[in-house]
C-alpha cells in the first residue's frame, strides 16, 4: 500500500490504465523532465475514502493542481479547462464515467 493507501493491485492496475493524464490527456514524462509532466494520483470524486478503480487515476501534475479539491462538473467550467479544451467528451473514459454515475441533481446544482 503507496502512502496514499492504495492498495499494491490497485496502483498496478491503474498504472497500466493510465499512461496519459486522464484529463487533458498529456503523455507523462520521466522525473528529469518538467514537472508538470509527472504523474500524480488523483481521487476523481474527492473522497480519500473512495480507493477503488473508477476514481483512483493518474494525471499531470498541472491538473491535479489546478483541480485542488474543486468538484469536477465545477473545475470543468474553469479558465484553466477551457483554455486546454478539457471538456467532459474530450477526458479519459475513467472521469466520463464518474461524470455520468454523478445523480443529475448534483449535475443540475454544478452547472
């Protein structure tokens, strides 16, 4: 189990999933490069208790910064997304599928 208590599988799974950030969908980098190309791990609903494969991902470093503990309809509509065309058609499969599982009255309250 990493630091963040995700489980030794998990990190594995997701590693091999997640080779791009899952959001604006960058290639990682090696840690010699710049480091808004590393991959950090990301709770796509931001729930530290939720550890399981569909919101454990990985992303940039930019991203994750920008994306804070923002929820993600509302970090979607943010300068930052729109000036990368992040969008919810354009993400990895992994965040299109937290963004449908949300109940359409938190989608209606978030924009």
């Amino acid at each position: 189990m990493n630091r963040w208590k995700i489980p030794d599988w998990l990190e594995k799974e997701v590693k091999d999933r997640d080779k791009n950030c899952v959001y604006c969908r960058i290639e990682f980098g090696s840690s010699k490069e710049t480091r808004k190309l590393l991959a950090t791990w990301e709770h796509i609903v931001n729930d530290a208790r939720i550890v399981n494969r569909e919101n454990i991902a990985r992303c940039c470093f930019s991203c994750n910064s920008s994306k804070g503990t923002k929820k993600l309809f509302d970090w979607l509509e943010f300068d930052y997304c729109k000036k990368r065309e992040i969008t919810k058609d354009t993400v990895a499969e992994v965040v299109r599928r937290a963004l449908a599982s949300q109940p359409m009255s938190n989608k209606m309250l978030q924009g």
